[in-house]
C-alpha cells in the first residue's frame, strides 16, 4: 500500500505541472483561481476523459427533504445529506486535485450554517481554488414540466443569492446541471441563458432521440430556446450526458455498488489492474464515438452517493493514475478529475459548430411503452396548492415592500417572507411539484407551503393595517373554493378587502358563503354593487364535508386597482328578495354581452360557444372519461401507469355518463348551469355578467376503484375547429410550443403509445385553432393534456392508480386524506375564450396572469374605523397591458427587487407585440426610485458584467443584431417577452 502512495504522490505533482494548487492552511491566503481558470490541464493530442463527482440529493422524495439532509429514516432509504458533505470536504482536502460540484443550495445552505468557523474557511478555500464548485446552484433542481417560470425564478434567485453572499464570484455556477427531470422545457433553457450560464447538461432524453442524436452525434447542441428573444439572448449550449448521470458500467466504487475496487498490490491475489484499465479504456473509446470532440465526460456518482466518500476518491486516484500511467507506453487515452465546466471550456476551446434545436425535449420515454407524461397530472392538489401558494407568495412579498418596515414587525406579531420563499423553492424540486414522491413527503411540501403563508400572513397583515390606519383583526378564508368561511357565513355585517397583485385594474367574481338570503354591498366610494345569493351546490356541500355550512353563496363583481386594493362592505338585509333558485331543466342557452353558450336539451352537455362581439361560433361538446390504466399484465409490456408514467390499457376512453342531470342559476350577476355526470364527477358551466371567458369548474372524485381498475380522468373539448392534428401548449407558463400528433420536430418518430405519446405538459394554457377560430383554455394548476383527433383537447384533471410503476418511488398514485379517506376529490377551472387568431393573445396573457396571480380576499367583521383609508394603489398608474409586473420583493433595508416582463411574443398581438417602454421612476406611489442596477434574469451577477461563451449554430441562421439602447437611466424598454430584473434603491415616501 505505501509503495502505491508514493508512486500516487509523484505522479500527481507531474500532472498538476502548470495548474496552481494549494493544500489548504489557515494561513496564507492563496490567489484565487476559482472557474474556468482553475480547470485542470488536458492534452490536445489525446482522447481526454473528465471524471466529474457528483452526487444527486433530491430536495425530498421517498423521504423529506429533513429526512434526508439528517439522514433519518433510512430504512426507507439509506441517505444523509450531511454526512456526504462532511465527508466530500475531508477528502478534497487530502489531495488537491481532487474535484466536487455540489447542486442543491437548499441543502448546503443548512450544512453550512452548522459548520465552524473554521471549516467554512477551508471550504471557502476549496471553492476559491476550484476543487468545490457548484453547479445549477439554485435552491433545487426544479422540474420543468410542471413548474411555472415566476417560481422557477424565484428559486433560484434564493440559492444563487446565497452562493454569491457567502463565496463572491467564485460561487457563481458556470454551468446548469439537471441531470434528473424527466423532460425538458424550452422556457427553462431560456432562463437558464438569461441567468447567464454557460451551458446545460441533462441526463434524461426520449430513447429514441438519443438513439438518433448518437448517430449523428448530435448529444451536443445550441438551443435557441426563444422564438421572440434576438439570439444570443436565449442560445443555450446543451450537453447530453452518456450515462443519465451514472458511472459507466462496472465503474461504481461508492459504498452502495458492488463494482470491485482496484486492488493494485500485484502480491496479492486478486491483482485486478489490467482488467479495470483495459475495461475502461474501451469503454471510454467506444463513447467517444458518439460525441464530436476529443474531450468526454464521465459523471462519476449518482443519487445520495459520496456519504463515505473515501470510498470513491482512493479509486479514482488509482485509475487515473493507472490509465494514464500507459501513455508512456503510447496510450491516447488521458483522464483527469474535472466538473462540467471545465469539460464545457474544452467544448468551446474545439471552436465547432453544433446542431440548433429550437422545440423542447417532451415527452420523455425511456422505452416503446414507458411514456413519463402521467406526472404532467400527479397530485392535481399538491399541484394546485403550489400554484396558489406562488400567488400568496408574490403578494406577501409586494405588500412586504409597500408597508415598509411595519410589515415585519407591527400590530400582528411578527411575520417573515422568507419561510414562504423556501417553502415554495423546495416545492419546485422535480419530485415535489411534479407529484412523483411518496405520500408522506407529499404531505410535508404541503405542510411547508401552509407554514409559510402563516408567517406570510403576518406580513400581510401588518402593511394591510399600515396602509389602511386599521388594525382591526383580518381574517383569511382559505377554502372560498369549497365554499367555506365561517366569517361570512355568520357576519351580518363585515367588509372584504381585495388586493390585487397585478399592475393592472382586475374584475373578479367573489363568491362568499352566506347563510342569509339578502344583502346589500356598496364599494369604496359608498356605490352600491349588483350582488345576487345563489344556493350553494349539492357538489360543494359534499367536497367541503363538514368544514362548513354555508346554504348559500353571495355573488358580486368587484374592480380592484393596479397593486393595490379596495374594500368591499356587505350587509345582511331582513327585507330583501329571497335567494335565486335553481330550475331542473337547463335552458338551451345562456348569455350574457361578450358569449353565447348553449346546451343540447336533451343531454345536458355543452353544444356551442358564440364570441358575440366578433360574431364567431364553434361548435363545441364537452364530457369526462377516463382510461384505464394499465396494470402491466399485459402483452405488449409489463410497465403500469403509476406516479410517472402514463399507459392506458385502451386508445379509447371510458365514457362516465352520456347525459348530465342539470340545473340552472340564471341571475343578473352569473348564470349557472351544474352538470351531475356521477356521483364522482360534476361540473359548473358558468358565465359571469362582465366576463369574456367561460369558466368549467370541475369536481372529480373519489375516483371509484371498487372494480379494482386504475382510472385517469380527462375533461375533453371537441370542436368543430379544423385542427389538421395540430394544438399549442405553453413552456412554463410563457411562451407557446406548437405539437403536432405522432410527431416529433428532430427525429422521425415510431409511435408506440397512441394516447401518451401524444401528451404534453400544460402550464397555464392550451389552444386549437384554424384560420377562422382559436379556443383558448387557461388552466389553474399544470396539468397534462392532448389533441387527439381533430377539433379536439383533452386534459387530465386527476389519476388514481393501484400499481407502482418501477421508477423508484414504490407506491401507487392513491391518494387519501383524513377529510376524504375514500379517495381524494380535487377541484378546479377551465377558462375558455374563443377568438380570432391574431387577437387571441390580447385575452389569454392576462387572463392567464390573473389566474397565477388572482386577488387575495381578506375580511374584518362588524364596521371599519371611519378614518380608514378604503382603497391603494401601490402604482402611480396602471402598467400598458403588455407589462407584467412579474416580482416586486424587498432585497435588503433599502433596496428591492423587480422584474418587469414583456409578456407577449414577438408574433402573436398586432396590438401589444411591440416594444414598450417603463419609467421606474413614475412606477411607484409611494416609493421614490433613487437608484436602479441592472441584474441578470436571476439576480446573482451585474447586467454589465454578464458574459456568456458564444457558440455558433450549424445551419446559417444568422441573428439579426438589433441594439437597443434605453432613452435614460430610468426608461427602461421591453421588447416582447424580455424580463428586466432591477435592484432599486428605494424610500418609503
Ligand atoms: C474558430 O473558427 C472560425 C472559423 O472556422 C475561425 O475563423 C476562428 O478564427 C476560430 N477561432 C478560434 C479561436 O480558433
Ligand atoms: C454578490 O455578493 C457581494 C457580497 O458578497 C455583493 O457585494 C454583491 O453586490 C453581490 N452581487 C450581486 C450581483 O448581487
Ligand atoms: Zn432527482
């Protein structure tokens, strides 16, 4: 063993010749040569191979994301997150050429609050020399098809802040690793590009794209992942990795596998250094021939793995020295230790050209039967609770900012944003969101996101009261959905306040449950608004269980300011008129100035939709059905639909009802017609007097499952628009991707899944269109959904599943909870808008916005202090519709973050498709804007110092350069879907 040190010793001071390293002391403070410059050394002549360490902590999975950094409950899983830190800093420090890249910030943001003083300084040093260097660097890594671009964001402005506080620009993470999602989303690739990254490697692709891409070698390639940004704003250099984001077979040394170690003592018996080295060498070899340079990589870990990290460091000590030991003997074989970036820089040193890729990488199937496109659904709850939780979010953050300081402290206690941010930072994480965990950890998100809005409400309260000279109690009704508040359902007097996040005026439709049958409401001004009460459903009374008991709902329009809000004050009346009632039989048709919708008498079901104001009608039909999920007993493959994959038995869905039972609501402020399809599935057709769109509200569940049949409930749209096997979904909720039916953009596709290979993630919307008409439906929550025939949209709202489906997570999809222990009931909206093409856009983009952002109703019972201040706006007037005020946060004591977006593509408005300009020192009411520094897309570098790696595309598509200067400082222009991310120094007038 001595003998074999020594030999180590020397060999590594050759290689480490011209590269500077430094053992780590206390001492002397070393140059710092972090980054690219501090890469290891290759040779041109030679095949290079980059042995890149890493492991892969999920932010929660089978065990919470606590769980794993203690490393508790391993018997469900062995993984303790800091024990692998712990042990990956011991042993970088025992040799310096030794590399580590590290990823989730959530996790070594709690380690590194643990640690001495001391360590931190040698950790410190570690990453100022390159020998630990992050990676991704947000707070997870999110999942892309189920994410939604502002929570994106905002995640990883909170782990890239972190890496920059605590280690300057070395911490800055060159390179975007994710190596895990199941999928991947152009808008992700555009943000990575605008966060200022280099490049992007991912593990995961269809198999037979990847089949493809080898051939060609096309592994490597330039995303311009932009239809609207001018190039290079949105090129992203991506990098497919050779083995997802394993060790090559027979090379796993950490204390999980059970490869052989290399047992160098030529005395002993089992000598196996010949064997390893030849077996790497083809290995190696033969992987290059599929990539295009003299340079590859090898990621050598995988999931939890480094906690005894000896174990993996005393091997690959060995084998680079043992392979490259033979180039004395000839061999052009040379490996090195190395971490994406530096393998990147050699990418871009090689000067090529490379493949451009302008579509996405969904869906995602790993084998002819195994499509992971049921997870565009999973959890439809957990998926609608994030969503809401990212709108209470941004409006605890903005009020954070426009109460000033008496919104963390002030007469409710005191409140933070910060529970609320990391809650919703680790809730993106590509098995939270994405619903592909256990139940147990599924409930902790959950349990995380309701904490985080306790501390959230503090705030919110505290600048509510600042703003409004009223500390009268604020009560939050969080289940309004469901028709539960028991304010208002005893109150015979209290005021409603509603703040809206936009900066934009909004209308809304607040529905309260009441128990009186009249009231009266007046507006800020003393107005007296048009509100009717309507019965509460026989739908809701049975989802909300006993949480409330409500016999009726109070119906009214309200018309909130830009960032700001306005009070609403409701009275019960003794004299009024009694409640509206519903009819058993639905009219043929309901209407109101912008729709017509009608009805087939005799079925119940939807018949048409009319846009009165551009005289267009569609036919349109809509019902539920379900697939059967496939139990894997079957011919063609044993996979079963579980949490990720989505098979059914059968192209052809199960009917739940041909007729629905029906009864109308026909009032002045919304007509109503509730389909009873089943006892497990209703719905509300509902159109609201002010309204352009109609609204689906759905409930489904509990999904029967006493015929032992796993079921995935779709809601389908079938139209007489002439599709040609074409629809539009959007990439996290921005810009839209066209798909088209058993086809893929870059390789010639064998369809082997008829339904869930033609599935995609939807966001916030989906479209059909032809020449003449578009029906656009806005979603509440990411769902999955398809167009499999012409004219028609299917989107699944909900799944439960009997069977695990062999990708990890050992459980099937069947959820239960203490309020509905016989299945989960989950519900939710479709918005419909029928339009013509070219303004389609003009109505889903805000529509859009304001369902991710919908006004936030809070009450105070009984009278309002008279010197109340009724309505705000944060805003000296309303941003041009084509701005979105996408985050407005407190950063330090005087500064704060914000974003403004274009939040149209450069095609789809001759209206609001144009440049528009802002000026951010008009913007605020009661903010003077005194200063304002440019920052990249994620808030972690300057504008002006941003430089990314240019890289040039294979086919000649030259970018059309167009400058762009800004009139002044604080005219700040938006061109279509830009996001300007500001830090402004700022004082509370
Ligand atoms: C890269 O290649 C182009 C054309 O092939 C050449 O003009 C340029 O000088 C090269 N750049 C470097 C740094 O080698
Ligand atoms: C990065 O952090 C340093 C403090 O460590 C701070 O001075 C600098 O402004 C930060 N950079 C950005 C872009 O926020
Ligand atoms: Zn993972």
């Amino acid at each position: 063993m001595a003998s074999g040190l020594q030999q180590l010793c020397v060999f590594l001071l050759f290689v480490v010749g011209e590269v500077l390293s430094f053992p780590v002391n206390q001492g002397a403070k070393p140059a710092v040569s972090c980054g690219y410059e501090s890469c290891h050394a290759t040779k041109p002549d030679m095949l290079n191979v980059h042995l890149v360490p890493h492991t892969h902590d999920d932010v929660g999975w089978l065990k919470t994301v606590d769980q794993y950094y203690y490393g508790d409950r391993n018997d469900i899983q062995h993984a303790g997150v800091q024990y692998i830190l712990d042990s990956v800093v011991d042993q970088l420090i025992k040799n310096p050429d030794r590399r580590f890249i590290y990823v989730e910030t959530a996790f070594f943001y709690r380690w590194w609050k643990q640690q001495s003083s001391a360590t931190q300084q040698t950790v410190k040093q570690l990453v100022d020399e390159g020998r630990l260097e992050f990676v991704n660097g947000g707070w997870c890594m999110s999942d892309e098809a189920t994410t939604h671009y502002s929570a994106v964001i905002d995640q990883m402005t909170i782990g890239l802040r972190f890496l920059n506080e605590t280690f300057g620009p070395c911490g800055r993470p060159r390179v975007a690793w994710h190596i895990d999602p199941f999928g991947h989303a152009r808008e992700h690739a555009s943000m990575f590009a605008q966060m200022g990254y280099d490049g992007l490697f991912f593990g995961r692709l269809d198999y037979q794209d990847r089949a493809h891409r080898m051939r060609e070698k096309e592994q490597e390639l330039l995303w311009r992942a932009s239809d609207s940004l001018t190039p290079p704003m949105a090129d992203l250099f991506t990098g497919i990795l050779p083995n997802g984001y394993n060790p090559p077979e027979g090379f796993c040394w950490d204390q999980f596998c059970d490869d052989p170690p290399i047992r160098d003592d030529p005395d002993l018996e089992d000598y196996n250094v010949d064997d390893v080295v030849k077996r790497f060498l083809a290995i190696a070899k033969n992987q290059a021939t599929v990539y295009k340079t003299n340079h590859i990589i090898m990621t050598m870990g995988s999931d939890f793995q480094y906690e005894n990290a000896n174990l993996w460091y005393k091997n690959l000590d060995k084998l680079i020295h043992y392979v490259n030991a033979l180039q004395a003997k000839g061999s052009k074989v040379n490996v090195l230790y190395s971490t994406p970036s530096c393998y990147l820089q050699e990418l871009h040193r090689a000067n090529l050209t490379w493949a451009l890729k302008t579509d996405d990488f969904f869906p995602y199937a790993d084998d002819a039967h195994d499509f992971w496109t049921g997870y565009f659904t999973s959890r439809p709850a957990l998926k609608r609770y994030e969503r809401i939780s990212n709108g209470n979010l941004q409006i605890c953050n903005q009020l954070e900012v426009l109460g000033g300081p008496v919104s963390r402290k002030g007469p409710f206690g005191e409140g933070d944003s910060q529970t609320m941010k990391k809650a919703m930072a680790v809730a993106q994480h590509h098995d939270a969101v994405s619903g592909t965990e256990k139940q147990h950890v599924a409930n902790d998100y959950a349990r995380k996101l309701a904490e985080g809005w306790q501390h959230c409400q503090v705030v919110v309260s505290n600048s509510l009261a600042g703003l409004s000279s009223s500390s009268a109690e604020r009560i939050y009704c969080d289940n309004l959905n469901v028709s539960v508040c028991p304010l208002t359902e005893s109150s015979k007097k209290f005021s409603v306040n509603v703040y809206n996040p936009l900066a934009q005026p909004v209308n809304w439709a607040v529905r309260l449950p009441v128990n009186g049958t009249a009231y009266s409401v007046s507006d800020a001004k003393g107005r007296s608004v048009d509100c009717q009460v309507v019965p509460v459903s026989r739908a809701t009374q049975n989802v909300r269980r006993n949480r409330g008991f409500a016999v009726n709902e109070l119906v009214f329009q309200v018309q909130a300011p830009p960032l700001g809000y306005t009070i609403y004050f409701v009275s019960l009346r003794q004299d009024g008129p009694p409640p509206a009632s519903t009819q058993p039989r639905p009219p043929t048709v309901i209407k109101n100035k912008f729709l017509q919708v009608t009805f087939d008498p005799d079925t119940g079901l939807l018949s048409s939709l009319s846009n009165l104001e551009t005289k267009q009608t569609i036919k349109l039909t809509q019902n539920f059905y379900w697939y059967n999920a496939s139990d894997g007993k079957n011919m063609d493959s044993s996979q079963p639909s579980g949490a990720y994959i989505f098979r059914p038995n059968s192209s052809t869905p199960f009917g739940i009802s041909r007729t629905a039972k029906t009864e109308t609501v026909q009032t002045s402020v919304v007509q109503e017609v509730r389909q009873w399809f089943a006892p497990w599935v209703s719905q509300v057709v509902r159109l609201y007097t002010d309204s352009r769109t109609l609204e689906l509200e759905w409930t489904v569940g509990p999904v029967p499952i006493d015929d032992h049949l796993g079921k995935e409930v779709i809601t389908r749209l079938d139209t007489s628009i002439k599709t040609s096997e074409i629809f539009y979904t959007d990439s996290n909720g921005r810009e839209v991707l066209q798909r088209r039916k058993d086809f893929r953009p870059t390789w010639q596709l064998k369809q082997s899944e008829p339904i869930a290979g033609n599935y995609y993630p939807i966001n916030s919307r989906a479209f059909i269109k032809d020449d003449e008409d578009q029906l656009t439906v806005v979603t509440d929550r990411s769902q999955g959904g398809a167009s499999i025939q012409n004219g028609s949209l299917e989107i699944m709202l909900h799944r439960r599943l009997l069977y695990d489906d062999f990708r990890g997570v050992g459980e099937p999809l069947n959820e239960i909870s203490s309020i509905f222990p016989e299945g989960l009931v989950v519900r939710g909206r479709l918005l419909l808008s029928l339009d013509r093409p070219p303004t389609a856009a003009d109505t889903h983009r805000p529509l859009a916005q304001q369902v991710v952002l919908q006004p936030l109703l809070t009450f105070t019972d009984g009278e309002l202090n008279s010197n109340t201040r009724l309505e705000f706006s944060g805003l000296q007037a309303a941003l041009p519709p084509a701005v979105h005020l996408l985050t407005l946060t407190q950063w330090d004591k005087d500064k704060v973050l914000l974003r403004l977006e274009h939040q149209f593509q450069s095609w789809e408005s001759k209206r609001n498709s144009k440049p528009v300009t802002v000026n951010l020192q008009k913007l605020f009411s009661t903010l003077d804007v005194l200063g304002a520094s440019e920052l990249n897309l994620s808030a972690n570098q300057w504008k002006d110092e941003m430089s990314r790696f240019d890289w040039t595309p294979q086919t000649d598509e030259k970018p059309l350069l167009k400058t762009f200067e800004d009139h002044s400082d604080w005219e700040v222009t938006l061109r279509p879907m830009e996001i300007r991310t500001f830090l402004l120094r700022v004082r509370l007038r």
